[in-house]
C-alpha cells in the first residue's frame, strides 16, 4: 500500500490494478474450455477443426505455455510488488501485457501464419521475464534472480516447440519440467509459511538450503535433457536422478507435515499437489529403470495433479488475500480441490481400466473444478478491493 499513489491506483479499472486479476481469471476460463474441447476433438466431433500446429501440438502447448505460464505470470507480477517495494504492473502496460496473451491463444486457435504467432507467442513470456528482472535487478535482490532464469528458459523451449513439428514434444516436455523446477522453488517457501500462519504454529519450518538447490537444479537438468532429446529414451542414470527428485519432494512433505492441516482445505489442497510432483518423479524413474509404465501418466500426475492442483490452491488463497477478504474458502471451494485431485486420479489411474471413461471423468472433474473457481472468484477479480483499497 505504501509504494502505491493511491488516486491514480484507484482510477485504474479493477480488472488491471494487479497482474493476478485478469492472468487468473483469462488462464482458468482457458484451461476450463481447452479440455472439453480437445475431448471432443478426441471423439472427432470437432468438424475437421484444426488449430496451428494440429490437435495434439495445441494441447500439449496451451495447457502448459497458455495456461501455466499464465497463471505464473500473474502470481509473480503481483509478488514481486511485496518483494521488493515497487509498483507492480497495472493500468495500461498490463492491459498490452494481457493483449499478448490473448493474441496468442486466438492465433493458436484460428492457426494464423507461422511468424505471426511466433512474434505473438513469444512476446508475451519474454516481456514478463524483462519485467521481472527489471524489478528485481532496480533493487539488486539476487535471491529472485533463479526466477528470472526460470522464465527466460521457459521462453527459449517455448520458441522451440514452434520452430519444428518434431522438436515439439521434447520441448514442451522440458517446459513442464521447468514449471516443476518453479513448482519447487515457490511452493518450498510458501507451502510452510502458509502451513505455518494457517495452524497458528509459532515458526515456520526452517529451509534446507542444499535440499532446496537440489531440487531446483535437478529439475532444472531434466528439462535440459528433455530439451536435448536424451530423456526421451529410458536412462538409467536419468532414473537415479528422478529417485533422488521424488524423495527430495517427500522429504519436504514429511518436514512440512501437521496432522491438523486437513481439517483446512487451504492447506491440504497445496500438500496433495505437492504429493503428486512428488509421484510424477517417481513415476518416471519406474519407467527409466525399465518398467512396463506409460510415461504419459506420470506426465498428467505432474501436469493435472500437480500443477492443476497447486495452481487451484494457490490462486484460491491468493485471490483472497489480495482481494482484501479474510482468508475462509467461498462455498463449495473445498469441492473444486477434490474435483481436481479427482481428475487426476481417474487421469493416471483409471485410464488404465476404462480409457474413454478414465478421460471423460477427468475431463468433468477438471472444467468443474475450475468452474467453481471462476463461479466464485470471478466477481472478486473483476471488482475492487472489498476494504477499498488499492490493488
């Protein structure tokens, strides 16, 4: 509040006072309307409907760089104002920043001409790492630097997968990784700090700094050897090293652990999401020891679970707090969790019995799961602060 002008903030359309608002809410309605339509572009009810890139390419792409990357960037944008005491960005520049976006999930869509959507596709990730280490380099504050680092590759394999067709898996499988490496590096500091304030414990548990550079430059190395192609072939090395992710994810589980956060869905919420970054390693390291197991399905545990989860927990506490609300769950809001953690169990698991069924019931739980959300969030993003005052 106090590095804010109070009257031109006010003056501001409440949508673009702060990045949260229109990132959260544009991302959900997104990945709410992706899934049911590449369900029916599964059962061939689309009409011959082909986006840029064909069917698969877009859903691989859009959930990850149009969804995730979105979301990303409305959390940071709107942290980095507490982090370092400037304005976060709003009012016009996000507006344009928001434009891009939007510009380059359309031409996905109406699969307009190549240099277009790379020019459109890439501005927008770009522009968000340049806003981001220009806050953080004005007041030198090296311990966000790996972020910015995040970001930048995110941008690089997103250019990637747009330059070849063949390129593309393996780019958009290193990008996922990327998010998991992010994943671990915000989720290792909020996860216990929230655990922390929403128990009444007296401190937060204390970090391990080499447990949290491990996690951070493991993941890190898998999406460069996703990026490369090696991990797309079984490695026995590859699997050690998914081994050691998996446990360094259960060890901060264990650590953050309080019997008393499952009566509070703000913090079970963010301890199962993390559960199944945790079973998405592991599951990978099965299948580069030799197992007989579809790596798709530890991809959608890191994909649905994981990063559909957090991103659901995070943005619910989020969108509270700095809409001025107490932090207790709207109603219904503890349904929308289980929803998503039901998706992915009928993703991972069930698909393996009953494929159609195992899809469809997925895809139900996703989009009403993230329905809830925009049903009872929506309003709070669009309208100001309900303790007026900016932001």
């Amino acid at each position: 509040m106090h590095v804010l002008d109070r009257r031109k903030a006010m003056s501001i359309t409440p949508l673009f006072r702060l990045a949260f608002r229109p990132f959260f809410l544009g991302a959900c309605l997104l990945a709410a309307l992706a899934i049911p339509l590449w369900l029916l572009a599964l059962g061939g009810m689309t009409g011959g409907w082909q986006p840029a890139g064909g069917l698969l390419a877009w859903h691989r792409h859009e959930l990850l760089f149009g969804f995730g990357v979105a979301i990303i960037a409305g959390f940071l944008l709107t942290a980095v104002q507490t982090w370092t005491g400037r304005p976060g960005l709003s009012g016009a520049p996000l507006a344009v920043l928001v434009a891009l976006w939007l510009a380059a999930r359309l031409g996905w869509l109406l699969n307009v001409p190549w240099p277009l959507l790379a020019l459109l596709e890439l501005s927008f990730p770009l522009a968000v790492a340049g806003v981001m280490g220009w806050t953080l380099w004005k007041v030198r504050q090296t311990r966000n630097y790996p972020i910015v680092l995040v970001l930048v590759l995110l941008a690089v394999v997103d250019g990637v997968s747009l330059v070849d067709a063949s390129l593309q898996r393996q780019a958009v499988l290193a990008g996922l990784w990327l998010v998991a490496a992010m994943m671990g590096l915000i989720g290792g500091r909020v996860i216990p700090f929230f655990t922390q304030r929403g128990l009444g414990r007296v401190e937060a548990v204390k970090p391990w700094p080499w447990l949290d550079y491990l996690l951070l430059g493991g993941s890190v190395l898998v999406a460069l050897c996703y990026a490369s192609g090696v991990a797309l072939f079984p490695q026995l090395w590859l699997g050690a090293l998914f081994v050691v992710l998996g446990l360094g994810h259960l060890l901060r589980l264990v650590r953050w652990h309080d019997r008393g956060l499952w009566r509070v869905p703000l913090l079970w919420s963010l301890h199962l999401a993390y559960a199944w970054l945790a079973l998405a390693c592991l599951g990978m390291a099965l299948w580069h020891f030799g197992v007989s197991l579809n790596p798709s399905l530890a991809v959608h545990a890191l994909t649905v679970g994981g990063m559909g989860g957090l991103i659901l927990a995070m943005i619910a506490r989020v969108s509270l707090g700095h809409t001025g609300r107490p932090l207790q769950l709207p109603r219904g809001m503890g349904v929308g969790f289980v929803l998503l953690n039901l998706a992915c169990v009928c993703r991972v698991f069930l698909v393996g019995v009953w494929p159609v069924v195992g899809l469809w019931m997925a895809g139900v739980c996703w989009c009403v799961g993230l329905g809830v959300y925009l049903w009872r969030y929506g309003p709070m993003l669009w309208r100001a602060r309900v303790d007026g005052h900016p932001g």
